[in-house]
C-alpha cells in the first residue's frame, strides 16, 4: 500500500479513477472534473471496484440531506471493507495531486472579521458578538483582530443557517456548552450541530445515522424531546457595566443605534472607560452619522489600548470621511503595523494614498490586498487600476 501512495504522489491521478463526495471548497465540482480529465484521469459518479480514490470536499462535513454520511462514502467504506485498494482522501490532498498549489494555499488562508462577515453577509458587529459569546473561535487573534481558518469559515455558514431557523442563541451555545462535556472538553464547532425540522432541537449525527442529544442522550429519528430551561446570556449576573454592554450589542445586533449607543455610553458610566465599549460605541455613532464623535471614540479606544488594530483601521476611515487623509494613513498604517495581513486596511491605506497623489505607494498596497483577498467584491476592481496604474 505504501508504495501505491508513492506512485500517485509522483504522477498525480494519471490512470486514475476519481469519485467526490461532499461540497468542494477550492472549486466547483465540474472544475474539479474537468481538472481530473485534464490530468490524464476518469471521474466516477460513485465509487466501484476501479475507483482509485474518494475525495471528500472540504467546505462542510460531508453529509447528505438527511444528515447521514453521504451514499458516495459509505459507499467506500463498504468497498474498502470488500478489500478494495480505494483510498478515501481529502480535498486538500487532491489539489496537491493535481499540482494546484493556489488553490491548496487558499484552504489555509485566514479571514478577518470584515471578510467572514461579507462572506456571510452579516454585520460585522454580529460577528464580533459570536466571538465574544463562544460561538465561533478565531484561529488567532492580532491585536483584538481575529483571524478565522476556512473550517470556522463554515462553521459559521451553519451558524447563521441555525439562527435562521429559529433557533435561540442561547440554545446554541448551550448545546455546544454540554457537547464538549459529553466529548471530554475536545473542542467543539457549530457545524457539528444540525436541527430537527419539528422541535428545533440541536443533535449531533452519528456516522451510522443515529442521532445524539449534546449530552450524549440516543434519541429516535422523529422524537420530540421536551426542551430544558435554557440559561440566560446573564446568567452568571455580570457586573452593571457588563449588563449595559450586553444590552447594548444585542440592540446593535437589532440595528437600533440611538439605544446601543445609549447603552454602550452607560456602561461607560457605571465601569469607565474600556476600549471594547468605546470601540463598539464608535461604531454605533457612525452609523448614527455621527462622524465626529465617532471619531473621538475610536481615538480613545486606540489611546487605552494601542494594540487595538480594528479602533485604527475604523479611525482611518472616520477621518479620510471628514476630508483628513494624512491623519487617516497614520492611523492605518499604525493598524498595519500590529497586523500587517489586515486586507481590509491596506484597502482602506491605499485609496487615502491615493486621493493624497501618492500613486506609487498606493499600489504596494493595492498588491498587498489582492494576495490576502483576492475573491473579494473589490478584487476586480483592484486589479483593473492596477492595470490603469501600469499602462500610464
């Protein structure tokens, strides 16, 4: 067997034949074919006796409608059982068979705040209130920056799904709350949860299909499970400066500023000046259009916590607004400084350098954007001014 391994690693899928199961993350499935046949390859719709290899996507756990294992891998697992020398891979060592270093580099990229919430299509303080609530978990955080890594990336695709569904926050957290218990405190994703259409209670779906409570409880396909009193979000009677702050996320997350900004500067009051709580409030007043006082805000934040990258990143984009472009390219590159892979800032630098006549240093980080977001909504438009920029 390993010398099998070998002679794939060295000519990739020439020969072979290939099945997938699961959601690609990289490429879209008929890419990915295409790619296999390019490669001197056979694609299979489901495994058989001359499939080679399964490769199983990785932009989700790869479960069918039902929430079961897909057919194409429990397929496998059957034929593998038979002593048929197929080998279930995953996508990422595909990419690497088929030369496609890009692609693999991008299933390791991280994304700031600002880029999971776009992709998501959520506000950005939503996601920062997931954080702060256990709901997603940064693979490293810069400077109060988080970083998240593809696999958090659809762990929030699921849990912005939940939430749509109807299922309450403090379920959520709940349920993973009792999950890491059951699992002996391994750390736990959102996308391992999924709920039941008639009680919108959260399981876990076994590889044989059976469903298990968070608790580690079997339950039948179609029980009704009563629920349990679920715990506040103050259960653990924060201090009144907590409650204010927490009072003041939820009405931001509600889109009513005048009474988050109202809360944010009471918790303020009641527990001085902390950068979060100001950083929050600057974003409250901004979308009040507020500009000025925004801006204050975020200065203060920056002040009491220098590290803090997003209150001078948000700073800068206060003052290029009020028409103060040289203030604003301190305060960005002050962010990029503490985070130099801050995509979102070095957007953000490169346009006020820009309008500053600076066209040169402006493209530096118009390149700098492109290598750390190139699939975002702005990306083309980068790139054609960068074309501008080379043919003037």
């Amino acid at each position: 067997m390993g010398e099998r391994r070998a002679k794939q690693s060295r000519a990739g899928v020439t020969g072979l034949e290939v099945s997938i199961t699961g959601r690609l993350a990289a490429m879209t499935r008929d890419e990915a074919i295409e790619r296999i046949h390019a490669a001197g390859g056979r694609y299979a719709r489901t495994p058989r006796e001359s499939t080679a290899l399964l490769v199983v996507g990785q932009a989700g756990p790869p479960l069918g409608e039902d929430g079961r294992l897909t057919h194409s891998l429990r397929a496998a697992r059957e034929l593998e059982q038979d002593g048929v020398p197929l080998r279930i891979i995953q996508e990422e060592e595909l990419l690497a068979l088929l030369d496609l270093d890009e692609a693999r580099d991008e299933l390791h990229r991280l994304y700031t705040t600002e880029q999971l919430a776009r992709i998501l299509s959520v506000g950005r303080g939503e996601v920062r209130a997931w954080v702060r609530r256990g709901l997603v978990q940064p693979a490293r955080i810069v400077g109060r920056l988080c970083f998240f890594d593809f696999a958090e990336v659809a762990s929030a695709r699921t849990l912005v799904r939940l939430l749509r569904e109807g299922v309450p926050v403090a379920r959520i957290r709940s349920s993973l709350s009792r999950l890491a218990a059951w699992r002996g405190g391994t750390s736990t994703r959102i996308a391992d949860l999924e709920a039941l259409e008639r009680t919108r209670e959260l399981y876990v779906r076994l590889e044989d299909g059976r469903l298990v409570a968070p608790d580690g409880q079997l339950q039948l396909a179609f029980e009704a499970a009563e629920e349990a009193p679920l715990p506040s979000l103050h259960a653990r009677a924060p201090s009144s400066a907590e409650s204010w702050f927490e009072r003041g996320i939820e009405a931001e997350e509600l889109g009513q500023f005048e009474a988050a900004a109202a809360a944010y500067q009471r918790a303020l009051q009641e527990g001085g000046a902390r950068p979060e709580v100001l950083f929050n409030l600057g974003n409250t007043l901004y979308a009040l259009d507020r500009r000025e006082a925004a801006a204050t805000s975020f200065e203060q934040a920056a002040e009491l916590d220098p590290d803090y990258v997003e209150a001078w990143n948000n700073l800068g984009n206060v003052l290029a607004e009020l028409d103060r472009d040289s203030d604003a390219v301190r305060a960005y590159r002050r962010g990029l400084a503490i985070a130099p892979d801050y995509a979102d800032a070095h957007f953000n630098l490169a346009e006020a350098l820009t309008r500053q006549g600076e066209a040169e240093k402006a493209r530096a980080h118009w390149r700098a954007y492109l290598r750390l977001d190139p699939a975002s909504p702005w990306a083309s438009e980068v790139r054609a001014r960068l074309g501008r920029s080379d043919e003037s």
